[in-house]
C-alpha cells in the first residue's frame, strides 16, 4: 500500500525502482507518526473540513483568513493546545500536497499569540509531596515482589533528586 507522498510523487521519479523498495518506503513513512497522531490529524482536519463547508470557503488551499476566523472560532471553546493540534494538521496537509501553509502566515501567527495572552492556559499550581505524604505513598506499596521494590525505589530517587 504506497502512502499519499509517495503515490503524488511523480510516476517517472519511482517507476524504474523495486517494487519491494518502494513498499518498505511506503511502511517506514507511515510509520513516521504514532497511530493516534495520525488519528487526531485526521479528525482535526475533519473539523476544519466542516468550519469550511459552514463558511463557504476553500480549505485547500485555505486562505490565512479563513484559519484565522477558525482559530478564533475555536477559541471559544477550546484550549490554546488544541488550537495549536490544529492548525499542525492544516500545515501537514497543505504541505503534503505541496501547497504554503496559511498556519504559518503572520497574521494566523499574531492571532494565536493573541489567543494565547488572553484566554492562554495557565498551570494548575500543585502542591509538593511532603515526607508525609512520601511515607503515606510508600505504605502503599507494600508487596515485596520484585516490581514493588522496583516502583519504591524509583519513588525515592525522584524524591531524593528534587
């Protein structure tokens, strides 16, 4: 099964090749992402799919316009690391097809940031493991077999390193 870059590539380039090269090519592309990368791309692109159909306009290729109105969109109920999913998996697919990404235009760039700044997300303050609390966890892990002894250890030395 040749991947989509490969089978875009023009014909003259791979057609004098190994069959069997070519598919081993195809298997070590593919296997450049994690599976569920390639899930959640997949289903971004979906949904930019959708704002697209929505607004009457093109998604490829997509305007810088139109990804800043649907980042902006997206602002309203997404977080700012979901926005930045996305508009990874626009740039992917332009590029695959050979295409400038409109997610690296300046503008889509200056509304992120400003995104960013204003509803951005902020790191949920966690309190540190005290030795109680280390003492507590320990108890916990009580069995005596090998990965118990194993998992204590590691408990400690992160405690100890900090």
């Amino acid at each position: 099964m040749a991947s989509l870059a490969l089978v875009r590539t023009a014909r003259h380039a791979i057609e004098n090749h190994d069959p069997s090269l070519i598919e081993e090519a195809c298997e070590y592309e593919s296997a450049a992402q994690a599976p569920a990368t390639r899930r959640a791309y997949a289903a971004d692109w979906r949904d930019f799919l959708d704002y697209c159909a929505k607004a009457k306009a093109s998604a490829l290729p997509a305007s810088p316009q139109t990804v800043a109105l649907y980042v902006t969109q997206l602002a309203k109920t997404s977080r700012i690391a979901t926005i930045r999913r996305r508009l990874v998996a626009i740039a992917q697919l332009h590029k695959e097809r050979g295409l400038e990404s409109p997610a690296s235009h300046e503008m889509v760039r200056r509304v992120v940031r400003g995104i960013s700044n204003t509803i951005g997300s902020s790191q949920t303050k966690k309190s540190a493991l005290t030795v109680d609390g280390l003492r507590a966890l320990l108890l916990e892990v009580r069995r005596e077999d090998l990965m118990s002894k194993r998992d204590r250890a590691i408990v400690l030395l992160g405690f100890a390193v900090k």
